[in-house]
C-alpha cells in the first residue's frame, strides 16, 4: 500500500499519491468508475478536482455517495471577487453531491493583480474563510503553475495561514537554480508551519512539440511514456519526505504512478536523472519567459 503521511495541519493522513481528477473532465462515467477502482484498490485517499475541470466534479459524485468517508476531497476555484469565489465553492458542493468539501484552493494564483484582489475585502478569500465558518468547507489552500509560483506561495504564506500549497516539482524544474532556490525557501517556510505540500508534474517530458496528428493527448504536457522513466520521476518526488505527489491527467499512467508509489521509494541518483533528460529529451515545463504559460 502506499505510504501515508500527516496533510498539513489537517489532521488527515492523506497517502502521499493524490489523485489527480482533470482527466475526469472530459470522459465517461464508465471510465471514471474504473479509475475509481484502481484507486480504491491501492488505498489512495485523497482527490484532488477543480471547478474548471470540466465535467470532473460530476464524475466524483457518484463515488461519494457511498465512500465520501474514504477521501479527502479537494476543489479549487478560479475566482477572484468574493460573490464569485462563493458561487463557485457552492456550484462545485451541487456538482459534487456533498454538503462541504475538505479542502477549497484558490487556482492558479500567480498574478499580482489576482492576488491583490483575492485578499482585499471584498475578494475571494474573505468568501472562502466565511465559507469555512459556515462549515462549507474545513480548510484553505493556494495553488499554481510556473516558475513564479513558489515565490508567490511565500508572498501568500505571509499574508494567510493557508493550510496547503501546490507547484510544479520535477528534476528538470529544480534543477534551474533561481526556481530551486525558491522552492526551498518555500519548503522551510511550510514545514515550519506544518502547511501541506502538494506537487505536480512529476512525469512531465515536455511541452508537446512535433507529435502528429494522431497522437492522442491526454494532458496538456506530453508525459513520460517508458516505465523506468516514470518510476525514477516519481521516486525522484517520493524520494524527498514530507511531500505529496498529484497523478497526472493521462490515467495510461496511473497503474505505474501507483505501483511505483506502493513499492519501497529509493531517491535516484543524479546522474540516472541526468541520462533521462539525455534519453528521453526531457524539457523543462516552465522557463519564466516563452514557455511561462500554460
């Protein structure tokens, strides 16, 4: 069974594999019940959704009906303002088939625009902590993508005691040393807090580049496809304590993601992850400059 470790300072004990739902967005019910097995049968516990993830939301509801208690269900809005962050948590309880969810994230919090608005009266996050008194939900968290993201997190911490992060981690991201700096920075900040860190991208190759058009795409990044590949990125996550892996959205991978996770975690060494850039052609998602945006 995969491991599991303290969320945060929520009191769950999530396994340190969250399942990822944007690739629910787009797929059947079927489909989306069989994920759910796989998922029941290596004992992950955590779901990680979004409003945005197209029609997500609904394919978890079934599954809460009869295992709301066995997950711990996250959603994220991408609103800003206060009346439409609400609108979103409360669209997202309907759709969800649940009276509150565990975990509610401001999406995709990178501009500084956005964040100032989120955090002035009148902003998302006043929503968001009216919502948790309400009961609606039990805890707040910010997430992100690129290479500023770390940074804002920090800027984030500082003004809210968010309860959990999520950025991009992969070797190749790390091993740009300005993003580095920052995500340990961001690291020791969350420990020392006892804030949840949530990571995604593990298995990302590269943005897709070339591929013809009957390549089928499954994630907006392309992912590793060799079984070694994907095993050495997901110890390489693993391999650091007290952070938490999101699958990725191309469920081809799910089983192996699973498997590695399940099996005892060795960190590999540099050099193995240095020949996988070199074999695999692995590029960095994120540069801070062309490739900032998804």
């Amino acid at each position: 069974m995969i491991t599991k470790h303290p969320f945060g300072n929520t009191g769950h004990e999530s396994t340190r594999v969250i399942f990822g739902a944007a690739g629910l967005g787009s797929c059947s019910q079927d489909f989306a019940d069989e994920v759910f097995e796989t998922l029941v049968n290596f004992g992950v516990n955590h779901i990680d959704t979004a409003a945005s993830y197209g029609d997500a939301e609904e394919r978890i509801a079934p599954w809460m009906q009869s295992h709301r208690s066995k997950f711990f269900l996250a959603t994220k809005t991408e609103n800003r303002d206060a009346s439409g962050a609400r609108a979103s948590l409360e669209r997202s309880l309907t759709r969800l088939g649940v009276d509150k969810v565990d975990l509610i994230q401001l999406h995709n919090l990178v501009e500084s625009d956005e964040w100032e608005q989120v955090h002035q009266k009148g902003g998302a996050l006043e929503a968001l902590v009216a919502a948790k008194d309400e009961g609606l939900v039990d805890f707040i968290g910010v997430t992100g993508h690129g290479t500023r993201i770390p940074a804002m997190h920090i800027r984030s911490l500082a003004e809210f005691p968010y309860d959990s992060v999520l950025f991009p981690y992969n070797y190749t991201m790390v091993s740009n040393p300005n993003y580095r700096d920052d995500v340990e920075q961001l690291i020791e900040i969350c420990t020392r807090r006892n804030v949840a860190i949530q990571t995604i991208k593990s298995v990302a190759r590269g943005r897709w580049n070339g591929s013809s058009p009957e390549t089928a795409h499954f994630s907006w990044y392309e992912p590793l496809q060799e079984d070694s590949a994907i095993q050495r990125a997901v110890s390489f996550v693993l391999g650091r304590d007290g952070i938490f892996l999101n699958t990725s959205s191309d469920y081809r991978l799910l089983n192996k993601i699973l498997e590695t996770a399940s099996s005892e975690i060795e960190a590999p060494s540099e050099e193995s992850m240095e020949n996988d850039v070199h074999n695999f052609g692995i590029k960095p998602l994120f540069d801070g400059g062309a490739l900032e945006l998804i």
